[in-house]
C-alpha cells in the first residue's frame, strides 16, 4: 500500500502541466522526491526558474491535486526552486559568477524595449532571483533615469573594475552613469563595442542568477558584433503589433539565430490601448503579430503588454511599473511576461548550435 501511494503521487505530480513551462512536472524533471512518512505523503517539487511569489500558492495547488486522488490520500509538498547556467553560443565562456545573460533586443527603436528590459529585470529579482541590468545601448542609455538614479556616478576600489549602482533590488551598470545624459556618444562602431565590453567584464557584478541586457535597437555591425561577443544564454525580441515593426523584429531574431543564440520568445508591446478616462481597450496598432510571429518561427509568445500612460508616467518618475504597482494589472502581465522567460530559459527553449564551419576544398 505504501508503495502504491508514492506510485500514486508520483504519478500525479508528473502529470502537472506547470503552466509557465508549459510542460509535464515529469518532462521538466522537477519533481525531485516522493516519500512516505508519518501516514503522509511528503513530495518535492524543485523548479528551474524564480518562484519566490508563487511557490507557496503552487504547493497548494499540488496538494489538493493529491488529496483528491484517492489512492493517495494526505499529502504534503514543497516547491522550491534554483536556477542553473545554460550554454551559451559558440566558444564563448560564461561570465565569472554569471549564470545567465538575456539579450532583451528589437529590430527597431520605440518598441518599449528598454521598458520590458527594466520591467523584466525587476520582476525576476520580485521572484527571488539575484539580477543585473547592463544598459548596452551607448548612443541612448535610458536606463539611469528608468530606475530613478540619473546624475548618480559609480565608485571603483581598485582603480580598475567599477561597483555597479544599485536600485529596487537589482545591481544596475550604464554608460549613463559615466557621462552627462544630455551629452552625445559622437562614437564609431569599434569605440561602442569597446566601452560595452568594459561596462560588461570590468564590473564587480558578483553573483548573479540573470543578466539582463538593454541591447542597442537594430540589426547592424554593432548588434551582430556585440550578439558575437556577449555570451547569451537566451534572447527576448520586443516588438508592436504592426506589420513594420513585425518586419524589423523578424530581422532581430534571426541574427540571433544566425549566431547560435537561442530565442527565448517574442515579447508583444503596445498590444492593447487602454483609455485613462473610461478604461476602454482598443488594438490601435493591429492585433495578434506576436503571436503570428512567434508561431511562424516556433518560439514561444512570452506576453503581450498594453500601451498605458501609466506605464510612460512610472517609468519616467524612476519608478517602472513591477516598483511602481507589482499587484495591479500591469505589474503582473510584467510579472507573467518574466516567469514564461526564466521558464523557457530554463528548459532550454533552442539547443545553441554550432557555428557554420567554412572549408575550401582544391578542385
């Protein structure tokens, strides 16, 4: 009978579509142990990304799943989670103390991908997680001012490697913080890429779970140079639901395709127009692109967010939206968008490949 319990819960357990993996317990290998003790079915579950929020709610959820089954019986679970490092592409060696870095990237500017970057930033440590956030966009670093600390300048005990600021929990690094923010970088390419290698390698960024790195808008020598250089475990692609910038965020997905770096998703923004007076919701720049997108390139559709003035009002006042309002309907569709990333990362969502290998052969 004992034995037939604990088949019985593992069954169960193994059964459970996590619905931010979007997978069986069993296929994700998340369910670490069932045992038998004190007339109690005791079981762990231990899933691969942050779950500080919702833990708690899941183990529940699991429990009255068990106690249903009547060969089960009273039963108890626990729902923890660790995040690992993932390959990274080509030869790149992961950064020291780095588990994992995501490119938050766009084919073109004024999609809201230095918003989702912050907001994804700081919904992922909400969860527990220990996160980074590298500004990478040198010609217009946005994120010194996103997170309220505009005009703060980062220290260096050695001379050689910078402390990163830190603000709402996550350690933050941008070219902002280095020089006047209404100064212009008048840089060429190899000058861009050098300083964000610095900013990159010679922060003391310490232990960290995530990553997240505000990519520079586009597809050209810059994005591919630094996509070559950074080692990514996992891209998010920001994009509006209009037929052009649909075209410009095919074009930022399949760069990192080409450079082995696996796709996590494709964030949709500005997908809903909410009215600050009477609430009304309207798809001013078309409807369902994300999605036709994502199917057609077979990754998944990690959220679709509204375009609300509460979002350009808190993120302007240093204060994004996961700060600002985490419970209220925007923070968690931030909060949603976040977990089906750090779940999809962790299941590995595209095996990295290999570089193409060019052979010249004598004819």
């Amino acid at each position: 009978m004992t034995d037939d319990r604990v088949a019985a819960a593992r069954l169960v357990l193994g059964n459970y579509v996590e619905p931010y993996l979007g997978i069986p317990l069993a296929e994700a290998k998340a369910v670490k142990s069932v045992r038998l003790e004190g007339g109690r079915v005791l079981a762990e579950v231990e899933l691969g990304f942050p779950a500080g929020r919702f833990a708690a709610a899941r183990a529940r959820e699991l429990e009255e799943r068990l106690r249903a089954d009547p060969t089960v019986g009273e039963a108890s679970v626990s729902v923890s989670w660790r995040v690992t490092p993932h390959p990274v592409q080509g030869q790149l060696q992961a950064l020291p103390g780095i588990s994992n870095v995501i490119a938050v990237a766009s084919g073109k500017g004024g999609v809201g991908k230095s918003t989702t970057a912050v907001n994804l930033a700081l919904a992922l440590a909400l969860d527990g997680a220990r996160v980074g956030l590298l500004d990478a966009d040198i010609y217009g670093p946005s994120q010194p001012r996103m997170v309220g600390m505009q005009g703060e300048r980062p220290s260096s005990r050695d001379g050689r490697r910078i402390d990163p600021l830190e603000a709402f929990g996550i350690k933050v690094m941008s070219i902002g913080f280095l020089v006047d923010e209404e100064e212009p970088m008048v840089w060429r390419g190899p000058m861009v890429t050098q300083a964000l290698t610095q900013l990159l390698g010679e922060t003391n960024w310490g232990e960290l779970d995530f990553l997240v790195v505000d990519m520079p808008p586009g597809t050209g020598d810059i994005q591919l140079t630094l996509s070559q250089r950074v080692p990514v475990s996992g891209a998010v692609i920001v994009t509006t639901p209009q037929d052009i910038a649909l075209l410009d965020a095919r074009k930022g997905l399949r760069m990192f395709q080409k450079v082995a770096v696996p796709v996590l998703g494709v964030v949709e923004n500005m997908s809903l127009h909410v009215c600050s007076k009477c609430g009304h919701e309207e798809p001013i720049f078309g409807s369902g692109g994300g999605a036709r997108m994502a199917g057609q390139y077979g990754v998944a559709l990690l959220g679709q967010l509204p375009l609300d003035i509460r979002i350009r009002a808190e993120t302007d006042s240093g204060r994004p939206s996961v700060v600002a309002d985490p419970d209220g309907p925007i923070g968690r569709a931030y909060l949603e968008m976040a977990r089906r990333t750090a779940a999809r990362l962790s299941l590995g969502a595209a095996a990295a490949t290999a570089f193409p290998k060019i052979s010249v052969e004598d004819t």
